[in-house]
C-alpha cells in the first residue's frame, strides 16, 4: 500500500479528520479534455505544462483531487490494461492489494473502496494526489486510447513548436519594448502591469 493512502487510513480511523485538499493542478496551454465519467466528475485533461519546460502532460482531474501523469506512463498502463481489468473485475479482497505499476512520480496500485475494488492511480511528489477510477472508468479510458494517443501525437508535432515559437515571439517583443522604457519595472508587480499593459 502507497505511503499516503496509509496515512490517510490512520486519520480516518480517528474521530476528527480534516480534509486538506492538494494544491490545485497547473493550468495547461491549449488543453483537450475526455469525459471519464461526468456524474461522478472525472475527466482527463491533456494539454502542456509552462511550469514543466511545455511538456505534455495528463491531469486525472476529480471533484477534489487530481493526479498528473506523462504520455510514456499512460502507455506503460495501457499496455497492462488486460491485467488490470481482470484484477478489477474479480471479486474484493480487502488483503489482496497489488502495485501494477511503478515509476519515480506516480504509482499505480489497487484497493477496495465501497465494497468495489478500484484502481488507485496516486503520485509520489505531492501529497494528497491521487484518484480512484472504478470499472467504469477504465473501461470508458480503454474505449477513448486511440483518441487521446491521436491527441498526443498532433500535440507533439504539430502544436508544440508553434506554442514554442509564439512564446519566442512575446519574449523577443517584451525585451523591444523593455529597452524602449525610461524607467523598467523594478517590482514582480510593475512587470506584470508592464506586460499586461503590452
């Protein structure tokens, strides 16, 4: 069982538990959103990170908590999806607990949750990130993998560089326009009016 999950299970087990959501995921640039599941509120969001050098990057996003994950580890799930369907679909065993999957950021595992087993798909650098996806939704993931490998694809070659090269623009065009100032800003402050005013 992942380090957090059995934390959690200790302050559950308490009679006052605080819940302190995870810090929201990064905004990505020009996002393509799947539907896992809209009663329950689980999509899947694949855009690119600016805080991560324009990677591109998968939020596992419910109504309050979200894993981040990269193309290679999504691949890496799909191809074990046969595996893990079978794990799912048999019947709950609360002391059967297997990890499916293992990287330096993310982990995958399972567990028994309402009476159902689960998959947990949970990351090693934040805590509190970390997303339960029933039958329904791995199912739901394996019908839509073409299309979001397809997404990756168009992301990488063709989007990317032009992502890229709009930034290159705006840099080039604010270092123009900072030399041209009398009095550059001199605060994080001033330079963002000084930008949102270009």
């Amino acid at each position: 069982m992942t380090g957090s999950i059995a934390n959690m299970k200790k302050h559950y087990n308490q009679k006052s538990f605080t819940y302190v959501p995870p810090t929201p995921p990064a905004e990505l640039i020009d996002c393509d959103n799947f539907i896992l599941d809209f009663a329950d509120r689980k999509f899947l969001n694949v855009g690119f990170d600016s805080e991560d050098k324009f990677n591109i990057v998968i939020h596992i996003i419910t109504p309050s908590r979200y894993v981040s994950i990269y193309e290679g580890f999504l691949r890496r799930t799909f191809s074990l999806m046969g595996n893990i369907l079978s794990f799912i679909l048999d019947v709950p065993q609360k002391s059967r607990k297997q990890i499916f999957l293992e990287d330096e950021f993310t982990v995958v595992s399972n567990m028994v949750y309402r009476g159902e087993n689960v998959l947990v798909v949970e990351s090693k650098k934040k805590e509190g990130c970390r997303v339960l996806l029933d039958r329904k939704n791995l199912l739901k993931l394996q019908y839509m993998e073409e299309s979001i490998f397809e997404t990756f694809a168009r992301k990488s070659t063709i989007i990317r560089p032009v992502v890229l090269r709009q930034f290159e623009i705006i840099g080039n065009y604010i270092d123009r326009e900072l030399t041209n100032v009398q009095s550059p800003p001199k605060t994080v402050e001033e330079m963002i009016i000084f930008i949102k005013n270009l």
